[in-house]
C-alpha cells in the first residue's frame, strides 16, 4: 500500500501566493509566522505524520476502539502515537501563548492539520474535538476555568469533546433535553444520555474534558435555553492533580461505516447520581458557544473533504504508475501502465484539480480569518469576518461533497483491487462518507449559506465577492495562452451563473422560502465550484507570473494545466447548477408527500 | 430497518406502455407473455423477494461469506433460501424449454430480476452467474455438453461461474495464461490460477460447471487465442449422477467493501494434476463466446445500478418519514419529518426520477433485445439488434454510475444514521460500488461506445436514435401546461448536446483517438442522461394520455411531476457534459506523466 507524503510543495504555493501568509505575518502576535518558521513547520509536520500516523491509517480501520466495562481501548499503536503528538508539542500550535500555546496562525495551522486528515483521519478527531473545546473554553471559560483546564488541553495530554447530539436532537438542538440541576456550591448535577460522542472516551489522555449542552431548570423551551457545561472524565483538585472519577461514561460504541479508530459513543451523563459540571459562560447562552465553536469545526471538517482527496489522490497515482494493463489505444507495442490510459488520465485530473482548488480556498479563508482577528483595521476585521462567515458553509459543504467524489473516483481508478478492502482505496471512501454529514449536513451548510449569510443582508459580501471575482477574470483576459483563453471563458460564465442564482435568491427567498429552499445544495455546490475557479486562475496567474520572471521549474506550467482542466471539466457544470436554484423549486417539492 | 416491496406498479407501467411487452407477446415463442401471466408472475416474485431474500440482506453482509479447506460456507439462511428459489421456478424462468426452462422473454425476466438484485445483491450474483453460463453453453456446447449439463443448469440445482480474470489479466483478456493441454481421450487437463471468481465455490447447490478461459499449446499470442472450456466442480457420470472431485478449487476468497454474502475466489486450477475441462465451441473463439455472455452480464449488471437505487430510495423515503426533526423552513408549530424539508424532497426525487429513468430504459432495451432474437422480420431483427448493441454500455455504465450516487443520497438521507451500519443505508453504497467495475469499468464500457458502437459506424444507429428522441420531443411540444414545457425545452437541449458531442466524435474519433477518447465517460453518462430523459419524456406522454382518457390514479400525475423534475434537475447537466467531451480533451492529457 502507498504512504502519504506530504504536498509541501503545493501548500508553500498555496500559503505564499494566494493565502499570503507574509501579510498575516505582519498581523500584530502573528510575527512567527514569517516564511523560514512555516517552512520548518511543515517539514517536520510533514516527517512526523508520514512516519507515525500514516502507518496507523489502515491497521487503525481494520482493528478499530473497543468497548468494554464502560471503557474504549484504542487500536494497536494509538496510545503511543498520540503520546509522540503532545511531546512534539503539535496539538499547541494554534493554542493561546498565555495558557502554553505556541499561537500559530490559523493558516499555517491549517496546512498542518491537512497533513493530520490526510495521513490518519480517525487519530486526527481526536484533536480536532480537542481544539474545539479548547475554543469555546476560550471565548466563555471564567479565569478558574481557563487555569484549570486549558494548559492540559493545550498541551494535549487533556482531551477535549463536544457532547451536543441526543437520540431525538440531530441536527434540531431545539430538542435537547439533558439537565442540569444547580447545586448550593454553585456546581451542577448533569443528568442525560449523549450520542454520536466523537472521542468520548478513549485511553490515550490522562483525563477527558467534556463540553456538555443542557437545560436549567427554569430554562426557557428551545434553542434559547440551553447552557453549556463543563464536565470533566476525572474531577480536578485545586493543585491540579486528578481527583474522582465522574458521572459520565461511554455505555457503548457504535458499529460504523468508516473512522473505525474514532470511537463514536453513546455517553450516559448522571446515571448515579448526577455528573459535576460547572456553567461554561451564562445560562442559556450555550447555543451562542456553540455556534462559535461550530463555525471553527465547520472549518476543519471542511479540511478533512481536502485532505482525503489528497490521500485517495497520491493513493490512485502510486497504483495507476505500478499497474499495467492493456495496450494504449492509439496502439503500443505491449501493455502500459495504466495511468497511461485517457479515462485514467481524466480521473486523476478530477481529483489532483479540485484537491487544488479546495486548498486554495480553504487556505484563503483560514487566512482572512487571521485578519478577522488580528488586523489592527476594524473595518478590515469586519470586512475578512463577513467574507469568512461567508465562506465557512461553502469550505464545509463543497469541500467534503467534493472529497467524497474523489475517493469514489480513488476506487475507480483501482478497478477490482479498489473493491477488496486490503487495497486501502475503500477505506478513503468510507471515512470521508461521514464528513458530509457531522457538524451540520451539507443541507444544512445550504440553508446557512443561502438563508443567513445570503438573504439576510441582501447579498451584499456575495456581491462583493463575485466583484473580486470579476477582478480575477479581467486579469486572466489580459494573459497570453490557449490555457488563458479557456480559463477566462469559464470563469466568465461561472460568474455570470453565480451572479444569476444570487440575483433569485435575493429577490425571492423572503416571498417564497421553500420553493428557494430546495435550490440550497445545488447553489452552495455552484458557490464551491465557482469559488474553486476563481483559485485556480489566481493560481494560473501566479504561476505565470514565475514563468514570467524566468522561472524554470515545471511546477508553475502543470498549475496552468491544471487550471485549464478544472475550467474545462469542472466549471462547465456552473450553468446547470444555475437552472437548478432559478427553475428547479417547482418540480422539487410539487410530488404529494403520499405519492413516495 | 425498512424491507423491500417491489415497485409492482412502476414495473407495470413500463412493461405496458414504454417497453411493450403486448407486442414482446406477439413474437413467435413469447406467446406465454401475455399481459395477465406477466402480472402473476410479477406478482409470485413480489412475494419470494419480499419474504425469503430481503430479511438476508443484512444478516448476510453482517456474517458474510466464510472460506476453509477449500470450500465457501454460506451465511446463515442462504441455503435455504436458494432451495426455495430453486425449487419455485425462478432460475429456469427465462431458460430453454428444450432443456426445462420457462422460455420468458428477457423483459420479463429483466423485471423479476431487478427485484433478486433489489432485495438481496449478494444472492442474486449466484444466478446472475449461472444465466450467463447457460447462454455459453446454449450459444457453443455441444450436444452432448448441453444434454450433461443444462437441465441442471437451468433448474439451478447446479449453478455457474465464469473463470475469466488472472492477476495480470483483468480488463486485459490478451494477457490470460491460463493453460489447457489436450489429453487422448478428447478431454484437456487445465492449468491456472483465476481470481474475482464470484460463487467459484459455496454450498448452496450439489454441483458448480466453471466456464474457464485457457491457452491451448499452440495457440496465437493475445486475444486470438483463447478458448473456452468447461470445468465441473464434480465430474457428471453418462448416468447423469456426480462423480469424482475435479482439480478446481477456492482457495482464498477476497475481504471485499462490499456484496458480503457473495463469495469471490481465488480459484487453483489443477494443481494436483490438471482439471478435466472439455471445449466448448471451436479452439481460439472462447473470446466470442465470452463477449456475448458479458453483454447479457453487462446488460444485468446495469439492472443492478437500478436496482440498488430502488431498494436505497424505499429506505430513505421510509426514515424520511418516520424521522421527526426540525421545523419547517417556512415555520411550524413543532418539528416535522424530515421529508418536508425541501432538501431532503429534492434528494428523494433525484433517487425516484433516476431509477423512474433506467428502469425504462432497461426494460425498453430488454424488449428490443426480444425483437432482436425473434422477430419475424430480419430487417426488424437487425434493428433491434443495433439498438442493444448501442445501448448495452448505456445501461451498464450509466446506471451502474448513478446507482452509486442514489446509494450516496439514500446515506445523506439518513444524516448521521446512514454512517452507522445497523441502519442498512451504508450497506447498499457498499454494495453499488463494485458495479461501476465488474463486467468491465465504467471507462471500459464508454471506450466501447465511443469507438465500436458510434465511430466505426459512422454514427449511423446513434443518429437513428437521435432521431426518434426527437420524435418523442415533436409529441411533448404538442402537450399543454407547464410540465411539458420544460420537458420539451430540456429534451431539446439534451438532444442538442447528444448531437453535437456525437458528430464531434464521429469526426474526431479516426484522426486523434487519444484526445477523444478522455471524453468517453463524459460522453456516455450524456447518452445516458439524455436517453434518461427521453424516456421520461415518453412516460408523461403515456401518463398523459391515460389523463386525457379519463383515469383518476393520481400515479399518472406523479409521473409527469417525476419526468419535470428530472428535466430541471438532471437533463441540466447535459450541456455541460458536451462541452467537457468536445473541449476537455486536451486539458486532459496535457500534464507530463511525472508531475502527477
């Protein structure tokens, strides 16, 4: 099977040309960040994940966490790879200086984090569900909390969870029901049950931190009266030291179709006698956490769409090089490795552009990101929020959408082999199956896109943003090229579709909402698409730009190429997706509920 | 978990009205096809499928197929329930009635064969494999080769394999070397080893008659010389009775993502001396032989892309209602089912209007392979002929592709239920994905349509085609309403892409086949898209006219509803497929091999 080796070329490209990481560098607290400090980063990032976590990837699926006496036990090697990610100080690259964080941007966090998805998604959760804790502590925690908690987290020899999903509360928090009963020393006594709880229990950290959404008892019905609650796996004495084990326990682990490493508990919370938990930020506010922390694991899931079409990338090269099969159809003396073959040819293509265009994109956005926080310039900050804000459905929603078509893609391009599990191309198929469905299915990025960050304020950033578009375009008009030529046209015509469907939004989703509606997942797939397209001729530019200047290194021209491929095969599908938000609302919903 | 019910009516609807079966019955020797024996028939499936195959589904991916000392032991039921098929009739449905077969046309069968494929896959591939055996036989066996083993066959007390792939020879049949050595007697010892040997062993049926491709001494390198022989399990005594074990045995069988149940071996033939093999037909023509078997597996594995999305559209319409969650879009009092959210209806109706579109054209296809076999008229014959030919690779690879996306939406249906395995949703994406690949891949079967089906005959029965699509369109423009309007403009624009993708090919195709051919996939899943809408096109013309004569179902208004919808949501990509086909190609091969 082949490893992963890390894209460093194409991240440096990405973080220097379209992200800019030199101008996040110049953001005040973000100094680390200049060029030599990435680059070492990455390199180790890079070692550390090709040598310890790639090699876990498949042995991690097929022995998978178990479950017994209300304990998970990690797959063979977990535990000591883990231990190796806190001592090389990885899990506190993007965590606060004041609590031991070494307070890394975002963007380079992010290409670091790639690397965790691409070589082992199901170890990388484990972070990433660390990380959001560590968020919400951040943005509500008391001082006490802060000193307790996020030091360990930090560092990682804590983990960290998000129990917010109960058997009749999915996607609807609406319905949550656990309680939390306050108690005279000010703490609360939690009692409820919590499923789909990624990393709910584990043996790799001293002790787990759970984040826990319920209800007071006067609380108010719905999304405005749920609070948020610190809930400790060992309860914490004041030196620091571990005290009793507390009430919540992971009862069972489910059977699932892919992440077999990630353990996805069942939590019973309070069963004797009532789990402690102290009140994260104010009562009732726990939604408002949440959608901060949600926005930040949108984000990374999001990441995970890129990073295993990455892996099913490099995957279905290596076995398209090495597999001779057939003779070439314009005829050849003997059989040819496959990847000779057009079909295959094409496939690759699919997946090594839209890999591109959702680097790119994803990159950009962690990037502005950085100046919504740090840019001195408030109007700056607000203008790199709205874009973000704007961005993080589309990141999430196309970005795992697409990651899933390529790993199907991956299997393809294996033929039989990719069907028997020991090939390894099933498995980047099977774990990417859940990304478009945690943190908010790709419904609900749509709704989000189209509903809060679209409608309710007139398109104005969409508008904005396709005018940045527009600059792009007119920038690749004045190129030289057949390429040029070509990724000019589609941009054109992807801007004017985006432009379309944004217009019947604007104009008809406050008189007719579900009619508008039912064009979500097809205008948040044309909005990735377009965006991608937009990237990629940012991209094409800046690598002419170093052809230009004498560059010699064949890098630059296949990033021509490749932008040439995604505006001939993926851009052209634009136009449709446009019918489908302008004229497809009718047909989608006329069918009587019976007639199914 | 939901079961499966045959869509008894659906299947009616096209067997009447699009696919014919009244004029299948007029054909000499179909004169059993008559309306009312076909209801019965459907409707004695219905009930077999339903009772005995669907509740193995499940428990038989879960348990799966197990291998030791070189025999397969079924999953828990299988046995039994293949008894039970044998002793109703089911295999010998569509068999000789020289040798104990029913003699069905192949619409029939095509219809009580979705429903095997829909309530278990993994079952359904052991008949699967005995038809295809039986037809070799019936095409090349001798006399004495049918008399020995086809009224067994038939019956399904012994069932098929076809021993076709080797290690280095997959989708390259020139590369086989496996050997077969005559003896005295008129016998030949065979020699190989063949892997993907689905049911090459199990324990279902007394006797298995292995079909084997093999390399006699003399013969010609590459496709030109491979023959066809036949392998029993047991040796058959002249009194019909089994007699000694031949040398073919399992000897591993594969850990497959997928088809669980369905044992697929690793065969070692004649290690311990040679199997006794017998030709069939004439020395060097097995390949013949093996390409008119594997239309009819092509044709029946398409049936599975269809079949497949039936079954994941009945359990995601069947949680869809049942799952209460969220309010609706446009507000409501409490939380609704899930099948009132706009996205969801639309994901449900990109499943029902797909499957709607390849089972018509299945069927349809089916009929035309009816006509083709016995139709009075050699002119007519031919016809048809043309047809299949045309269509074989549209129904393998276009329903097989987009049986895998209904799989895909029936798991996003079910949000974070459809990733865990108890849920059945996960089951059916794992079994779709191995049918883009057997039988020949999705590129392999859209190759053969571009160059052997269109460019080498200039495009003549393609255009034919073209021809009465346009027919169906002039009827559409002459309806009234809305719903015709934008079947007719979609069918239009199909039809006017169908038409500029295949003159490029036809003009195209001699002079750069390389270029061309990255198009091929494209290409078909635009023929299949286009010839989708075309039939439902004809399904809300039929729908229609039953309207206009005064019937009051409301199935007939769902089935202009489900031709609209499709129109606007799926004949929107046809535009876009065209231009990947007639501009893509050389962005395609562009890149240097190295840089990927």
């Amino acid at each position: 099977m082949s490893s992963y080796t890390a894209p460093l070329k194409d991240m440096h490209f990405v973080l220097t040309e379209l992200a800019r990481v030199d101008k996040v560098a110049e953001l005040p607290g973000y100094e680390e960040a200049a060029s030599d400090v990435v680059e070492a980063i990455l390199d180790e990032s890079a070692k550390f994940t090709s040598g310890v976590l790639a090699p876990l990837n498949a042995s991690g699926d097929q022995e998978g966490a178990s479950w017994a006496d209300k304990s998970v036990t990690m797959p063979k090697g977990f535990k000591e790879a883990y231990a190796q990610f806190v001592d090389s100080g990885w899990n506190a690259l993007s965590g606060n200086p004041e609590h031991g964080g070494q307070g890394l941007p975002k963007v380079v966090a992010a290409a670091v984090q790639e690397m965790w998805k691409s070589s082992n998604m199901a170890f990388s959760l484990c972070p990433l569900l660390t990380l959001g804790a560590i968020e919400a502590l951040e943005l509500a925690g008391s001082d006490a909390q802060k000193a307790m908690y996020l030091p360990n987290m930090i560092a990682g020899t804590w983990t960290g969870t998000m129990n917010i999903t109960e058997p009749q509360a999915g996607s609807d928090l609406a319905a949550i029901r656990s309680r939390a009963v306050p108690q005279a020393d000010g703490t609360y006594r939690i009692f409820g049950q919590k499923i789909f709880i990624t990393y709910g229990d584990h043996d790799m950290a001293e002790n787990t931190i759970h984040l826990v959404l319920a209800r007071t008892p006067d609380a108010p019905e719905g999304v405005k009266g749920i609070s948020l609650f610190v809930v400790p796996k060992f309860m914490v004495n004041p030196d620091g030291s571990l005290g009793e084990r507390n009430d919540a326990y992971c009862v069972s682990i489910e059977h699932k179709l892919g992440i077999h490493a990630s353990p996805t508990c069942v939590m019973a919370i309070g069963d004797s006698g009532g789990a402690i938990g102290t009140l994260v930020g104010k009562e009732n506010d726990g939604l408002k956490y949440m959608f901060v922390m949600m926005n930040a694991a949108r984000f990374a899931v999001g990441l995970e769409g890129l990073a295993i079409g990455e892996a099913a990338y490099q995957h279905a090269v290596a076995y398209a090089r090495e597999r001779v099969q057939g003779r070439a159809i314009e005829g050849s003396p003997s059989g040819v490795p496959i990847i000779q073959h057009p079909d295959i040819r094409r496939m690759l293509m699919l997946m090594r552009s839209q890999v591109e265009a959702m680097r790119a994109l994803a990159y950009s956005v962690a990037a502005a990101h950085d100046a919504a926080v740090r840019h001195p310039d408030a109007a700056e900050r607000a203008k790199n929020q709205a874009f973000v804000d704007l961005m993080i459905p589309v990141v999430k929603g196309w970005s795992t959408e697409t990651g899933n078509e390529l790993s199907y893609l991956g299997v393809q391009v294996h033929g039989g082999m990719g069907f028997i599990e020991e090939t390894g191309a099933a498995q980047f198929m099977r774990d990417a199956r859940i990304t478009t469905i945690y943190e908010g299915t790709t419904g609900i990025q749509a709704n989000d896109l189209m509903g809060r960050k679209i409608a309710r304020e007139g398109g104005a950033t969409i508008k904005s943003v396709i005018g940045m578009m527009q600059l792009t375009r007119d920038e690749v008009v004045k190129q030289a090229g057949a390429e040029f030529v070509a990724i000019a046209a589609a941009l054109g015509r992807g801007i004017e579709a985006l432009q379309q469907a944004t217009d019947y939004i604007v104009s008809n989703y406050g008189a007719d909402v579900r009619t508008v509606a039912s064009g979500a997942v097809p205008f948040l797939r044309l909005m990735g698409i377009v965006s991608g397209g937009w990237m990629m001729a940012r991209a094409a530019l800046a690598a002419q730009d170093k052809i230009s200047s004498g560059e010699s290194d064949p890098f630059f021209p296949a990033k021509i190429t490749t932008a040439h491929f995604y505006a001939d095969h993926v851009m052209v599908t634009a136009a449709g997706l446009a019918l489908e938000v302008v004229q497809g609302g009718t047909s989608a919903l006329t069918l009587d509920e019976a007639r199914f």
